[in-house]
C-alpha cells in the first residue's frame, strides 16, 4: 500500500470541484485529490506509489500486488483468465491497470450478496457462521432424539444473542446434555464470560462425542485471544497496541494452541490453530516469529488459492504498513521474499530525490538471496534503473527472454524491465523487443502493458500511423482511446472514425475528439466534411463529465446539440461554415460560445497526455493552432472597440457571467492543477470594468438590463 497519501496527477479537474474546495477553505491543499478516483500514469516507468498497480512488480505497485505476484511466480499456476474485464468501480484502468480490490476480484470473483428480506426476522450474528456445523454434528448423532435435535438447533440460534430460557427437561440423554453444555458454554464466551467459558468447555473436552470435545478443546484458544484483546480495542474499535494486551490471555491461547494441535494434529481445526499462531505472535509483538511465519508461508501458499491474497493482506497490515518495518525485517537473516517487498517500497522515490536504498544496501543483501537468484537480478535491475543508471548496465543484468511461450509475473517483470532499459539507451531494437514479449504475455494485464510499451515507443518516433495501422499489434482500446485523445493527426482520427473493424466507442472517441479540435483549433473548413463521420443515432445525451471513463461518448452534440438560448445562433454546422470563410466574425464565434456553454463544454477537456516523454499521448497532433476557450472568444471582442454594439455588450454580459457565482471563471476547459487554474483567473479589478462598460456603454441592452451584479 502506499507509504503516504500522495497527491495524484490525474484526469484533469473540472471547477466544480474546486468550487467545492474552496467553499470549504481548502483551495490548492486538496486540489490534486479533487477527483472522485484516481487516476493511473500511463507510462510504464513505477517510480513512486501509484493507484494503478501494474502486471511487472515494481516499486509503485502496492506492497500487496508485489506480495501476490511473488507468489504466483515461486509455484505453478493454473492459467489466469483468458481476457481481463475493465472494472466497472475502475474504468480509468482499462485493462492495463488495476487496484488491489480489482484484481482480487478478477482472480476470485465473488457471488453477488444476497438481499435480504426487509420483512424477515433479524439474524443473530454472532450465531450464523457456526450453526451448519453445529447442525451437521447433531444430525450425525444417532444417540439423539428428534425432539432434542429440534431443540438444541433452536437454542444454537440463540446461542450469544440475549438471554436465553435453557429448558433442561427438553434434553433427556447424555449425549444431548453435552450438546447443550456446549452451547452453554459458547453462549457465555460470546458474551466475554471468560470464567465460565473456561470451566464449560474444559468438562467437555473429554466427552463421548467426538465433535464436542474437539470443539472444546478448541475453544480455549478463542478464549484466550478474546481476553487478551479486551481492553486493547480503543473506542473506534481499532487496536489500540500491543501494549493495551492481556498477556495472560496470550500465555493461555498459546498453551491452548500447543494443546490442541498435541491431541489433534490433522483436526478439522488444525489450520485455523496453526493460523492463530500469527496472532498470539502479533498480539505479544514477537514480531520476529511472526515475520519468520511470514516468510514460510510466502513460500508455502499456493498462488492460485485466494488463501494466497489474504495473506498478502494480513502481511501488508501487520508487518509492512508498520514504521518500524524495515528496521524489523533488515533485522532478521533468510527471509529473501519480504525483503525484496520491503527492498521495493524502498525504492519509492519523488521526484528526483535519491531512493531510500543504496546499492550499498543491497549488496549487503546478497547472499539472502542465494535460492532466488532471478529476484536478486531484478532488484539489483530496479534499483539502478531508478536511478538512472547506465542502460546498457542494466541490460547485462537482464539477459533478453522475449520470445518464451509464457511468464511467470517475476520472469515477466524481469523482461518489462528490460524492455525500458531498452528505451532509455534509445536502442534501435526496442519495439521488435516489445513485439516479440507480446506472443508469450497473457491477456490478463500482461499483453496490455506490453502493448503501451510498444506505443510509447512507436509515439517517440513519431510513428503514430503505425499504431492505428490494419495490421497493428496494439489492440487495446483505452490505450488507443487515449491516443486518439492526444497524439492522433487528423488523418488518423478520421480512418480510425471509419473503421468497423474497431469497437463502436473507439470509432465515437475518433469522431468526438476530431469534431472538439476542429472548432477549438480553428479548423472551421474541416468540420462540415467531418460532421459526415457522425451516424444520426449518435448519443447526445450521456454528458461530458466522465468522457474517459463513460461507456457512451455523446459525439450527437455535434448534430443535435442545443444552439441558443437568448442569442441567436444557427446549428453548429452552420455556424463552423461562417468560420470558415471569416473566421474573425463576431456573432459566430459568439454562437461558437454558446455551442460550448448549452452542450457542457465547461470544464471539459479530452484526455491530457502526461508531461514526462515516455508516458503515453505526449507529444504533437498535427492540428494547428492553440485551443481557445470560450473565455478567449469574449476577451477578443472586448478587446476590439469597433465590434458591433450587440455583439460586444453580449461579449461583456458573458465575460462577466463566466464568474458566477463562485467567483472563478467558469469558460475555461479542466484544470490539471492549481497552478493552470490561478493563470486562467482575471482579476475582480476586470470583472468590475467588463460591468461597468456594459451598464455605461450599452445602457439599453437586453444584456445590460439582464446584469445586476458581478463577480
């Protein structure tokens, strides 16, 4: 999990959302964080902590994919999914990226929960998870009645939930008074009667059925672990430390467990015994034994069982999420698998600031490392990497295994990694590199990452036609999408908008992202034939607010949008025609504002290509021209005095509007951060000028008369 709560450069941010912030008092504190999701950074570089993990394990994945992926590599697997479905809580990620939560899900999905009946009777909690065990013992034992099968299930249902009426004369034969011994028992344990919990399950442990005194000699372990945490749970119901501990309750789980595990090696409780061994150490803060168990079981746990992703979580909450953690695993010998979990959050670095991990450092870890040689490499890789080392040194480190049939995800990563060491020596064999690993990546989030790879690149070299040519290896559609957004020529999106061998949603992201740049780019004469590209059932009404996410891209803004609502103004086509001819005429660039303002424009922006060269959608798109902003649209005309009077009170009337009511200007496109959003801000001295004019100047226009106040 990430070592801070770090500031994502994601989407980029619509005012309302400062608005929001602001309201509060929070301004630029909060900025970064003002999007209801994080975004992933589409490069394939993993410098620091990153909310999307990745395929490769690296230094920004959370501690908890690392964890996983290690273990899916040290023993077989069966084959991963087929395919990888974008997360519907996620669609940010595509298929390239994923959370934690995400891909837990993907690997072992859960049954959807089942609704309860508003008019059913309440459940006693704590009674649901042990009566089908407790109803599988009774039904095997043939020494009981039928009524006292019925009544004992009827008192395990209200075993731990308020008082009970323990009717004696409705259980007659031995058998059935142990049964109901138990259940008195349990009913004291859940209610923290540790006393008579003791003395209930100790009679029982030698009672004639086998299931009740395995049970019970069970029990004491529970018992011991409820007493010892006690008074150690603070009012918010977190743990409190090992302080707050009973260690009396934690000698007797540990004698119990020791017991128990004596007389029933191969019980039906055995693993849950071995497993509370971890707790007993947890809770007393033996954290050496614990990490030693750790390790064991790191070793030991199958990747393909989801018993394997909860131990990545009860690792990462016990052990990795501490402070001292580094200090308590640096501390113990042979424990390879943590410590290159560890090694990699210490990699993490901001910026430009040196990583917290010498190669010193990591030379003294060497020989931890004898029986993982390959996990030594890729650590020793990484960290040289990251710290912009010689390529070619790197290179040596990695022998190139690009054409093998399959990977591991460590013989994966090894082989990710090398693929940017190739691209930072700018080696001539780098995208037949990426070519060759796609053949042996598994669709599940392998083949996608490899595939940004292979974009990057061909983006560096300019080759975008490449990408989107018939015959392309790059066939993921959010990695396309993104590149149609940021980086696609004209050309390029209007083959892309055509092609049907292409999902529908591509083809509207080609369209929309062809028809945007035409009008915010000046490309007024392109526009009509372009417009041609739209089908008539085009949607229109999904919105713009989560363009790279929605699953309906409303491209029918351009065909059926709104045109007026006071001013008026023809269909965009139309207008974008007059554009075309005189693109300094006043009254259309004002429709062109309105087509803008009516359809949500505000605060919309295409997908916005990371600043750094190699992440995905940077560079040039071969549309002249910067964009303007409806903002732009009114400060020329203000600026022109010998605009027609109509034309330049409705200028001044919108200028000012754009600032109500929050008092930040609202005719501008998303913001990516504090620092766009404070330059695309006029000073109140302007807005107070801009209404002055219109009043004083234009004293008889509807737009005058319309203006009470500015912002």
């Amino acid at each position: 999990m990430p070592h801070s709560l770090a500031l994502f450069r994601k989407r980029p941010i619509a005012i309302s959302a400062l608005l929001a912030f602001s309201a509060l008092g929070l301004g630029g504190t909060l900025w970064a964080c003002a999007d209801s999701s994080c975004e992933p950074d589409w490069q394939m570089e993993s410098r620091d902590f990153d909310c999307g993990g990745r395929a490769a394990i690296s230094p920004g994945n959370d501690t908890r994919i690392n964890l996983l992926l290690l273990m899916r590599s040290l023993k077989p697997v069966q084959d991963a999914p087929s395919s990888t479905a974008i997360d519907p809580y996620d669609p940010q990620f595509g298929r390239t990226f994923f959370s934690w939560s995400s891909l837990r899900t993907a690997l072992w999905p859960q049954p959807a929960p089942v609704e309860e009946n508003p008019a059913a009777a309440p459940v006693c909690e704590p009674s649901v998870a042990g009566i089908p065990a407790f109803a599988a013992a009774l039904a095997a034992d043939k020494s009981l009645t039928p009524a006292e099968r019925t009544a004992l299930g009827g008192l395990r249902a209200q075993t731990g939930c308020g008082e009970i009426k323990w009717d004696d004369s409705q259980i007659s034969s031995k058998a059935g008074r142990d049964y109901q011994a138990y259940l008195k028992a349990a009913d004291a344990f859940y209610r923290g009667d540790w006393t008579n919990a003791r003395q209930g399950f100790g009679t029982l442990t030698r009672a004639h059925n086998p299931w009740i005194a395995e049970t019970a000699t069970y029990m004491p372990i529970r018992i011991g672990l409820r007493a010892a945490i006690a008074k150690a749970v603070d009012e918010y119901g977190d743990f409190a430390g090992s302080d707050k501990v009973d260690q009396a309750g934690i000698a007797e789980a540990r004698n119990a467990i020791a017991a128990y595990l004596k007389a029933y090696p191969k019980g039906r409780y055995a693993a849950s015994a071995q497993g509370l061994t971890r707790r007993v150490a947890w809770l007393s803060g033996d954290m050496a034994t614990l990490i030693r168990r750790y390790e064991a079981l790191l070793a030991a746990t199958p990747g393909d069982a989801e018993a394997a992703a909860d131990l990545a979580e009860e690792i990462d909450i016990k052990l990795l999420e501490r402070e001292d953690a580094r200090t308590l695993i640096a501390g113990q010998d042979d424990i390879p698998l943590l410590l290159a979990v560890a090694d990699l959050k210490r990699m993490r670095q901001k910026a430009d600031d040196p990583a917290a991990l010498s190669p010193a450092d990591l030379a003294a870890q060497k020989d931890q490392f004898t029986t993982h040689p390959d996990l030594y490499g890729l650590l020793q890789a990484t960290r040289s990497y990251y710290a912009g080392e010689n390529p070619r040194a790197i290179l040596a480190m990695l022998p190139d295994a690009a054409r093998e049939k399959r990977y591991t995800p460590l013989a994966f990563s090894r082989q990710v990694l090398r693929g940017m060491a190739l691209g930072q020596a700018r080696d001539v064999n780098e995208a037949g590199f990426w070519r060759e690993l796609l053949d042996g990546a598994s669709p599940f989030y392998q083949r996608p990452l490899v595939e940004m790879g292979l974009a990057i690149r061909w983006q560096r070299d300019g080759r975008i036609d490449q990408i989107f040519s018939p015959d392309s290896p790059i066939s993921d559609t959010t990695t396309r999408s993104i590149l149609l957004q940021t980086v696609a020529t004209p050309a390029i999106l209007r083959i892309s908008a055509k092609d049907a061998a292409r999902p529908a949603r591509e083809r509207d992201v080609a369209r929309f992202t062809l028809l945007y740049k035409d009008l915010t780019r000046g490309a007024y004469g392109d526009f009509a034939g372009d417009l041609a590209l739209v089908p008539a059932n085009a949607d229109s009404e999904t919105g713009l607010w989560g363009f790279s996410q929605q699953d309906k891209i409303p491209v029918g803004l351009f065909i059926k949008g709104k045109w007026s609502d006071g001013f008026a103004c023809p269909a965009i086509a139309q207008t974008a025609a007059t554009l075309a001819h005189t693109p300094r005429n006043d009254r259309a660039q004002l429709c062109l504002g309105d087509f803008y303002r009516l359809n949500g424009f505000d605060g919309f922006d295409l997908f916005g290509g990371g600043t750094a060269p190699l992440s995905l959608g940077h560079g040039p798109d071969g549309f002249s021209g910067r964009s303007r902003t409806r903002g732009d649209i009114y400060a020329a005309i203000i600026a022109d005095k010998g605009a027609a009077a109509e034309d330049r009170a409705y200028a001044l009337y919108r200028a000012v509007m754009c600032y109500a009511p929050s008092g930040a200007n609202g005719c501008a496109p998303a913001y990516s951060d504090y620092k766009q959003y404070e330059a695309a801000q006029s000073p109140k001295s302007d807005r107070k000028a801009w209404f002055t004019e219109l009043k004083q100047r234009y004293p008889d226009s509807q737009w005058a008369k319309a203006l009470r106040y500015y912002w």
